[in-house]
C-alpha cells in the first residue's frame, strides 16, 4: 500500500474547515506490522480511512496492490475485501440477532454462497478464540465487552483481509484483555501472514508488536523508522508529547548516569537482561543488599 | 457524510440585533399573536401591510434576507400546490375564464384566490422562520418552560418537557457523530448504503439503526445515572441560573406588535 | 465502631444482582473498606472484579443486600439522609458524553447546585469557582460535543465540585481517554486533594495511575485480594497476573531484575527510582 502526497481537508470552504493530512508519504510492505503513533489530532484515523476507500484524499492518491483507490466507484469494493478496517470500540457496530449473522455480514455483503460463508464465519470465530457451537446462536449483546469485541473482530477477518488496520484495539480492555487481543494479533501476523498496521497511544505495545513504526504528527510523518531506531531517539519523541516505552527509559537513565547498557532495548525482558548483562560485566555483585 | 456534520440546528444565525436580545418568551407569545393575526387578514391590503412588518422585523434581525427566502425552499412544492388548486378550483362556479386545460378551468378568480393563499402561506413561513432564526434553541426551550409553568396546576409537565428538549439538543450533534462513525464501520465490511432500490435501501438501514438505537438506550441509561448521582430529583424544589428577565425593549416590541396587528385588522375589515 | 479520619465505610458488604432468579450474580462478596478523609485511594481490579460495583454504593446509587455502607457517618440504607450523601460524594462516570446534560458547559456545571435548590447567585458562584478550579473557565460558553474527552471528564469534575463534595469517585473515568486526556484528569484530581483535601476514589485498571495513590485496593471476584501502600501491592508479577491484572511497567522490570538476583529493595515503581537503586548496586559492584 503506497500513500503519495495525501493531503487531507475536513469540510473545506465551510467556517469549519480543517486540515487533517499534509502531505502524507507512506509505504506499506506486504507482510509487515507497522505501528502508527501520533498525538491526539495527528490525523491516524483520517489516514487509515484512505486505505480502504471511506475517505477520498483532497489531494494525492492510494495505491493498494498495484491499483489507486478511487471512493466511489465499483473498485473499492475490492479494495475493502484487500483491506479489514476495525475502528474503536468496534463492538458498538455489533447489530445482528445472533453472533453467526453478524460474522457473516461481511461474507454475505462479498456475495459469497451459504456454505463458503459458514465456513468463514466458523474460521473466523475459531481465530478470535469463541466456539462457534457454543457463540454462534447466541445473541451478540448478551456477551461481555470483551467477547464482543472478538466478535466484531471477527467479523472483519471473515472478509479474509489481506492487511489488518486496527485502531486502538486494546482501548477501554482490562490487562488480561490486553494481553489476550495483542496474543492474537501477533498469531494472525505469524501465522496467517496478514500485514497488520497498528494505532495505538502505547508505546509498550508497539515495541512488542511491530517492525516498523511511523510517527505522525500535525498531519505530516515526523518519523518513519525501524521500530529500535525510533524508540532510541527519545528526545524527539517527547518533543511532540510522546513517550518511549518505560524500561527503554530506565535504560536511557542509566545511560546518562554513565552506564554503559545499549538503549534500544524495548520490552521488559529485553531491558532486564540487558541491565543484568552490564553489571554482571564486573563480576556478579554483593548478595549482602545494596 | 460531512454534510451531517455541518448541519446547524433549528437555523438559529446568531446576531447581535435587537430581536435577538428579546426576552424568548416575548418572541413566543408575538409569533403566536402573528399567526393568528395572518389567518384573520381578509384582503392583498391586510396581508400587504403585515409583509411590510415583516420584512421590517427581518431587516432589524440582521439576519441576511437571501437566508429567509432560501428558508422557503423546503415549501415550494406545497406553494405551487395550493397556487395551482386555487387556480383551477378556487374561483367558485361561473368565474371569468382564462384559459381551459381539458375538463380542468382556469379563472381570473381563482387565480387571485391562489395569490392570496400562497402570499399568506409564504408570511406564515416567515414569520414562524424568524422566531427560530433570532432564538437559539436553548432559549426557546427555557421559555416555553417558563410560559407552562403556570399550567403546571393543571397537570403540563413544563419542567420534563423542557428538560426532554434541552437533552435531545444536547445530543443531537453526538447522535450524528455516532451515525457516521456505524456507517463507515458497516462500510468497510462492505455494506452498501448509496445503491439500490428503495426496498433495499431500507434495508441497509437496519445495521445502522439498531446499534444506534442500543447505544442510545445506553447512554440514556447513564445519563440517568449520572443525573441522579449529582442530586437530580425532578422539577421540585430547583431553582435555575440563568434567570429570564422582561425589560423594557420586550415591553415596547410587545406594544408595536400588538399595534401593528391591530392595524392589519383594521384595515382588512373595511 | 468507627474509625477517626474515616469519610467512608464499607461493612461487610455484599451484592448481588437479580437475586432469586437463574441470572443471579454475586458481584461484591463480603467487603470491608474505608476510605479516609483526603487520601487518594485506587481501586483496582479486572473486568468482573466488582469495581464498579462497589463504587455505586459510596454514594448509595445501589444498596446493599447485605452489610452496610457509612458515609460521614449516614447509612446509605436511609431514605432521608439520600440526598445528603450524594452532596458529600460525587462521582464522575466512566463514559465522557453520557454525563454531560446541558448544551452549554457553565450550565452543566450549575445542574448539581441547581438541584439543590440554591439561590442563582450563589449557583453562578459556584460554577466559576469550580471551572476555575478544573482550569475549563475559559471554555464556559462551549458546546459539550466540541470538547476532548479530558477536557469534558474535567468539566464533568467541576460539576461535581459545584457540589462542595468531600470525596470524589472517579468511576473509570480515564478508561475512555488518550494519554493527554489521562494525565489532565488525574493532574486535576491530584491537585484537588492537594488545594481542598477532598478525598479522591480513583477505580482503574491502568497499573500507572494506580501506582500514584497513597493506598491500592485490589479486587477480584468480588472480594479484597491485595490491599496496601503500591510499593508493597505492586511487587509479585504472578500473583497479579492471576487478578486479570499486570504490573506497572517499571514495577515489572524491578520483578524480573530481582529473579535474576539483582538486591533491589522494595519494588521501585518510579523509572528515575529503579535508575538511581541501580546505579548504587553498581557503585557496591565496582
């Protein structure tokens, strides 16, 4: 997917004019989970709408798969079957009477014939984790937020996307959800090779996510680089209001006290073998306490 | 779809006229007495003259004249109507002929009949249009709660009503939010919402209305909550902040137009 | 019976709901708590745990179905002491739009004093004081709908504050909110402990805001787990992963340094305080 010179402007020549994208470059590789990070009003949202065709650019164009998006015509059906949007809290555009139905809104939408769509909905229920014998039947708004939310997911896989674009997936979950919805993202990343671009306020998660990660910021790409480059140049992250992910910045703390651990370490585990690395350097420490 | 965004409610143009400043229960109570006033005017002298007060209010409301008449726009097919039955049917038996169309005569009289019902019409939009364009709706609301206060006694729930309204204008801006975020959510799952026929139309609208209707139960759920956690009991025993006032400027727009409907009366009846 | 300092008390508290039918649910499980007087207590606890919940009985938008609840003293069971209780307790909820009633911010904010019955004057009063107070003043003629969602909690606080309460609950009131958002509304509600000792009530499931309270409540299931000072509740990565919940980031870190052996003491929760304890087990190193 390739974004050339998108510029984006909300309700121009109304008194409510305003500019969301400013010209925009952006490439997605096939395969790949990208992080895309940005304060609040960077224009991630606008963005990922052009992907699948929901927003027409004001100026520049979408290339997705060698074909440029254009909203409006028949094509962009195409396109949405290539590219699986989930918005925030997508469990609100729960509707159906029955969980089977409401997966199997996307399949029918395709105009899929009943046994391919069962098949995909049964599939797809089977990769959010709910068994489609004891979820099927039931209806959508007797489960709890979480179950929801898989079902609504699932709902978007059974479009057998290409690339998955998830906004804030883990918004409004307590840490098991969290840990849960990320679990399976990175399995529908590995094993069934989707691209995945991943919008989210925490840092944390990107790091243990993504490859790539790509900084927006006033509607322009600030930064567009290797997940462990970006994370290092912390300065400019918090520049803009961001931050690094919290052991990167034990680790820069350390650093600047004049320890010499690497900081492009950005999960837990990878910081705390790090730390242990260095002051094991000497030779192991006093088990007498600090 | 950013047309529901860009949607202003109640057409309310905010100005710094002397008709805005009105008290709303004053504009209330002087568009009712208008109304009234547009069906008792017998003759084009009558009508003529309530125009020329109309045209007058619009004037001192700053509110640009090409905006009124664009106002009339929803309405022009009922205008036509009405012209075009009185035409042909108001003229009663044995008028002076214009012109035939088939079985279907045309008279003088029922054309200047037709003249007259549209004009009245077009003053009955007007002047209702006005009331909404010099008062916003959270005026409107406070003074329809203040002139039904009194008829509290006799069982008009003013206060709920009032409240009702100010919660639904509150909302509004929120619920088309949320419309156009279900749609596109439905859209990227490939739902078609611009084509087919009516039939089918109709149908597309189901996976938008019914997380719509289940998210606004939900939120009026909360907010009942929420209401009830910060002391909310019904009308009983609350006072308001903002206070309604009469001042002088309502006194004198009471009398002009008391006045100037008389006169329109007056005139029509000779 | 009661403790000196105590604004609220929870005895022995239980919930259920639906009881009596096939969908009954115990959702709080004999629970005693006490909330003091201008401390900034957060209740943790994953989806299920019974959070919510509890918090509806600190300002008797539930009753208990056994136990009972103590605010400044009132029963909650007490029909007559309803209104005064909900005075003393505000609460703000979790979703940012669905508390907001009026059109107009200032007006929202006079809809609590105004149910009280107090004269306009004082209402208007009020209302400044409290948008000053949240730092909304400037916004007091804006529509809700054109606000962020930290700028709406905070508005939603001052109507609270318009109340002259003596404890606020935060009812996963940043649940919904980016991190910009997050930090104003707690920068808020700590500034308010702080300024007007009310005492704050934070429910969350965000590991980092909790870890800022003087005092963590943990539940799970409907009942009290862990209670304490954070540093002592934040320490075992397995006990809360057990809970549904996690360890603040750094809190983690500190876990899996000390398996490995590194003399840490306490569990530093703070990034500059797990740096410096660093650096001095360097210091005995070399």
């Amino acid at each position: 997917m390739v974004c050339e010179g998108l510029v984006h402007v909300y309700l121009r020549g109304t008194p409510f004019e305003s500019v969301a994208l400013r010209g925009v470059d952006l490439a997605v590789r096939r395969g790949e989970c990208l992080g895309l990070v940005g304060p609040t009003g960077s224009g991630k949202s606008t963005l990922v709408q052009h992907f699948n065709g929901l927003l027409r650019p004001t100026e520049g164009r979408v290339v997705v798969d060698g074909v440029e998006v254009r909203p409006g015509s028949p094509a962009v059906r195409d396109v949405r079957r290539k590219v699986g949007l989930l918005f925030q809290y997508p469990e609100h555009q729960l509707f159906e009477a029955t969980v089977f139905d409401d997966v199997a809104f996307g399949p029918r939408n395709l105009g899929l014939d009943p046994e391919e769509v069962a098949e995909r909905v049964r599939e797809s229920l089977g990769w959010v984790g709910l068994d489609p014998d004891r979820f099927g039947p039931r209806s959508p708004f007797s489960l709890s937020g979480g179950e929801m939310r898989r079902v609504a997911i699932a709902g978007v896989l059974a479009m057998r996307p290409q690339v998955l674009v998830l906004d804030e997936p883990t918004a409004g979950l307590d840490p098991a959800g969290r840990r849960e919805i990320l679990g399976r993202i990175r399995e529908l990343h590995r094993k069934a090779r989707l691209t995945v671009v991943l919008i989210s306020h925490s840092m944390d998660d990107v790091a243990r996510l993504c490859q790539r990660v790509v900084v927006l910021h006033q509607g322009r790409v600030f930064l567009d680089a290797p997940v462990r480059e970006a994370f290092a140049q912390a300065d400019r992250l918090r520049s803009i209001g961001l931050d690094v992910p919290r052991a990167t910045d034990v680790l820069l703390r350390l650093r600047a006290a004049g320890l010499p651990v690497r900081c492009d370490r950005l999960t837990v585990e990878e910081a705390c073998e790090e730390i242990v690395r260095v002051l094991q350097g000497g030779q192991g420490w006093s088990s007498s306490g600090a | 779809m950013e047309l529901l965004r860009s949607l202003t409610i109640g057409q309310y143009v905010p100005r710094a006229s002397p008709v805005h400043r009105l008290d709303p229960r004053t504009k209330i109570l002087a568009t009712t007495l208008l109304l009234v006033v547009v069906f008792l005017a017998r003759d084009f002298r009558g009508l003529g003259l309530f125009g020329v007060f109309v045209a007058g209010v619009v004037a001192l409301s700053q509110v640009p004249a090409g905006f009124v008449l664009r106002g009339l726009r929803p309405v022009w097919f009922l205008l036509l109507l009405t012209l075009v039955l009185q035409v042909f049917f108001g003229g009663g038996s044995g008028g002076t002929v214009l012109w035939k169309l088939g079985p279907l005569v045309a008279t003088r009289e029922g054309l200047v009949q037709g003249l007259f019902v549209t004009a009245r019409l077009v003053l009955l939009v007007v002047s209702t249009s006005l009331l909404t364009y010099t008062t916003s709706p959270v005026e409107l609301a406070d003074g329809m709660e203040r002139l039904l206060a009194p008829f509290r006694r006799v069982g008009v729930p003013a206060h709920e009503l009032a409240m009702m309204m100010t919660i639904a204008l509150r909302f509004i801006p929120t619920l088309v939010e949320e419309t156009e975020k279900i749609m596109k959510a439905q859209m990227a799952r490939g739902a078609n919402l611009d084509t087919g026929g009516p039939l089918r139309r109709a149908r597309a609208l189901v996976p938008i209305l019914v997380p719509l209707f289940v998210s606004a139960f939900r939120r009026a759920e909360e907010l009942a909550l929420a209401m009830e956690a910060r002391g909310y009991r019904g009308g009983e025993g609350r006072t308001r902040m903002k206070q309604l006032r009469y001042r002088g400027q309502d006194t004198v727009a009471g009398v002009v137009v008391v006045l100037a409907s008389l006169l329109v009366l007056w005139v029509g009846r000779t | 019976m009661s403790e000196p300092g105590a604004l609220i008390e929870v005895h022995h508290l239980t919930h259920v709901y639906h009881a009596g039918t096939p969908q009954e649910v115990r959702a709080v499980c004999d629970v005693c708590l006490t909330v003091r007087r201008a401390e900034f207590l957060a209740l943790v606890g994953g989806n299920g745990s019974g959070k919510s919940t509890l918090a509806k009985h600190l300002n008797a938008l539930l009753l208990p179905t056994e136990g009972r609840v103590l605010v400044d003293g009132l029963d909650t069971r007490d029909p007559h002491a309803l209104w005064e209780i909900r005075r003393r307790v505000g609460m703000v909820f979790q979703n940012p739009d669905n508390q907001i009633v009026a059109t107009v911010v200032e007006e929202d904010v006079a809809f609590g004093p105004e149910n009280l019955g107090l004269p306009p004057e004082e209402i208007r009063g009020r209302v400044e004081e409290a948008l000053r107070a949240v730092g909304m003043l400037d916004c007091r003629r804006r529509e809700p709908h054109l606000l962020s969602g930290g700028q709406k909690q905070r508005v939603a606080i001052a109507g609270v504050l318009a109340m002259r309460p003596q404890c606020l609950v935060l009812d996963e009131a940043t649940t919904m909110l980016d991190p910009e958002g997050r930090r104003e509304v707690l920068h808020t509600a700590h500034r308010l402990r702080e300024r007007e000792g009310i005492a704050v009530v934070h429910i969350t499931h965000n590991m980092e805001e909790a870890a800022q309270a003087d005092r963590v409540v943990v539940l799970h299931q409907g009942r009290v787990a862990l209670e304490g000072a954070p540093g002592e509740v934040f320490r075992d990565l397995r006990r809360l992963r057990s809970l549904r919940l996690d360890l603040p980031e750094v809190a983690e870190l500190s876990w899996c340094l000390r398996r490995r052996g590194v003399p840490l003491e306490g569990s530093p929760l703070d990034p500059a305080e797990l740096a410096s304890q660093l650096m001095r087990v360097r210091g005995v190193v070399a």
